[in-house]
C-alpha cells in the first residue's frame, strides 16, 4: 500500500460489495447490496465486484453473480475462516489498494461495523456509517428528498452543487449517503469528494433484494486473489468461538408484523398481549415503534423505524401509532399496511392501505376474532 494515493480520484473505478459469509453461509445483507450495488454501477456505466473472504469459499460466488455481480474476487486463505479485524483488514486493503474500487459498500453488521472504520482509516478515505439509502444519480436523490424530506423545492433543486473547501463541487459522481443523525430526528445526506473509494456501512433490511438470476450467476466473473497474510500480521488469535443462545425477534425477516406504539399506554400489559394475539393469528411477529422502545414496554430488538429495523412485511399492522416520519422510514415499503388510530388525522393514515379509526383495545380483538374465522371456515 505504500504507493496508494486515496486523493487522486480519477484513478478509481467500479462498484463493490464486500460480501460477508459466516461459516461458509452467506449473509441475507450481502445480495441486498449487490441489487442495490447493480442499480449504482449501472448509473455510474462501471462493473459491480463482490469481494468475498473466507477458508475454501470459492464455491459460493456463483450465488453472488446471481444477485448481479458481474465479478467476484475471492480472497480463500485459512487464517481467513474465523473473521478478525487485523486479517481482514490487511487483505481488503491490499486488494483495494491494487485494484482501486470507486464505491465500497459493507453490510452494517456486527462485523461490518467493526471492519469498516478500520479500512476507512487505513485506506485514508471517509466513511458514512449505518446508511439507509444510496444513490450517485442527482435526479434520483432529488426525488428521494422530494418524498422523504421537508425540504422546499429551491432546496431540493439545488443538491447538484456542494461546496467543499469553500468552492462549488459537482456532486453529479459522488455517492450521495443519506443516514439518520440525532437520534432519528433528521436525515444527514453525506459525500466524500475528495478522497476514494467511498465507503459506506449499510443497514440491514433498508434496501431491497433483487430476484435471482441463473443466467447471471453463470455468467460471473470469478477471480482468486493472490493473498498474503501470515500470523505475524495477527495481533489477536481466535481460541474459541462461543454461540449466545439469546432468542430475539426476527423483525427482517417477518411476513406479518403488529406493531404497537404510544396509543397502549392506557394499558400497556393489555395492549402487548392483543399485539401478541394479533400476531400469532397471522403467523407473525410482534414490533413496535419508538415510544414503546424508549418507554420500557419492549426490548430494543423489536423496534422498527430509522433507529430501529427497516421491514418489508406482506402485512404491517400499526397499532395506536401516530406515524411519525422515524417510524415510517422503517416500514413504508410493505406490501399492506393496516392502520388502527383514534385520531383520524394521524400521519400514519398517509401511507396505509387500509385505516381504521377506533380504538385499537376494541379493533384488534375483533380483527383477531375475524382472522380466526377465516381460517376456520378454509
């Protein structure tokens, strides 16, 4: 790496998608990256790269290919099969240094959150942790602001400048990384100008995932990179790896979610176990907004919005939930959204399919008495 030089930005080129694998599985993030990964190469007219690590892994870069990768370099060595920061590190890095990615893209997983910011500082560029969405065409930010921000339209119509070091910038090939900033209370869209690549962790679930293609899975390109790693390079040694046996919620992958906000507070006992009622009968799980998370009613991993879990569910119930614009960043997307308020004005009625003004200790008792005949009567 001695001769790599991260400012000079002309000389970068291509999308990447550092693809996680934990014994010899591939991670659910790693193909919604590589969807989201083929959308910014196609923009940008450049090729999308899966760099996959790992101890006799080549046979799983077929999968990635399916999921657009038009090559996949694999780095297989056996001090890569348990991951640690120091080995990883040092191989990414001297891959990138060779090859010089334009974009690098990490899943903001445990082990992306703790090998991004160490590739970052090593590599000498920016990176923009936890994002929620991305994108290189201005056309497509300015419509991205346009229905997710408040932001006037003079305003919107003037991010295709930036000023860095105090003069204009053209934004028009930066990646444009939009993540939550104070706790969720607004939304901070990032660029790194003036070094490369940019770098960007990436939550799970935000982004969706591509349909898979054989065709593309056959055509990929398939690179063995020549690695050189030694336990000299190690600092730490992986002794044992030790599973938690912790149960939590599955909100990600979930097809039906009931999600209880504010309105339970009347009885919050009551109104957790009519979100459990309700989900059991549809075969789901149960979520919750902010309120309820800050308020003690249920654990962090049920939470669901812009500092919670993003969701892609067939159903998504919302329960005595106003809509705050956090909580509806993290469930928008779903496929039918099924809203239960007291007040007709809530902004959760903007984006439901379905909007039931009641209270919600009434409705959903009734609403899980119906689903149960419905299946009955099957």
């Amino acid at each position: 790496m001695q001769n790599f030089d991260s400012s000079n930005v002309s000389a970068f080129k291509d999308v990447w998608v550092f693809c996680e694998q934990r014994e010899g599985k591939l991670m659910p993030t790693d193909f919604e990256l590589l969807s989201e990964g083929r959308r910014l190469a196609d923009e940008l007219g450049v090729k999308l790269v899966g760099l996959l690590l790992g101890d006799n892994v080549e046979g799983l870069a077929k999968e990635l290919g399916g999921y657009g990768a038009d090559k996949v370099i694999v780095a297989d060595h056996q001090l890569l099969g348990v991951y640690t920061t120091d080995g990883y590190t040092k191989v990414i890095c001297d891959i990138i240094a060779e090859e010089k990615p334009e974009i690098f893209l990490i899943g903001a997983s445990n082990i992306g959150r703790d090998l991004g910011p160490r590739c970052a500082a090593r590599l000498h560029t920016g990176l923009c942790a936890d994002c929620t969405h991305l994108d290189v065409d201005v056309a497509n930010y300015q419509e991205f602001l346009r229905n997710n921000s408040v932001l006037p339209e003079d305003r919107i119509t003037k991010t295709n400048t930036a000023r860095v070091l105090g003069q204009p910038h053209d934004v028009a090939k930066d990646l444009k990384m939009t993540r939550p900033a104070f706790g969720g209370n607004l939304m901070a869209t990032i660029i790194c100008p003036r070094f490369r690549p940019s770098m960007a962790t990436v939550r799970p679930g935000v982004l969706k995932k591509g349909a898979f293609d054989e065709a593309k899975a056959n055509a990929v390109e398939v690179v063995k990179a020549n690695v050189e790693l030694s336990e000299a390079d190690m600092q730490t040694e992986v002794v044992e790896v030790v599973k938690a046996a912790k149960k939590l919620v599955d909100l990600v992958g979930a097809e039906y979610v009931v999600s209880v906000g504010r309105g339970i507070s009347s009885n919050v006992e009551e109104g957790i176990k009519i979100a459990h009622d309700l989900a059991d009968a549809l075969g789901g799980v149960v979520g919750g907004s902010r309120a309820a998370i800050d308020s003690g009613w249920l654990t962090a991993d049920h939470q669901v919005g812009q500092t919670g879990k993003t969701v892609h569910p067939k159903i998504y119930v919302a329960l005595g939930i106003s809509g705050a614009i956090q909580h509806k960043a993290g469930m928008q997307e779903s496929e039918c959204i099924i809203a239960v308020n007291k007040n007709a004005s809530a902004p959760i009625f903007e984006i439901a399919d379905y909007g039931i003004t009641g209270d919600l200790f009434k409705v959903a008792p009734m609403l899980v008495e119906a689903i149960k005949a419905a299946k009955a009567a099957k």
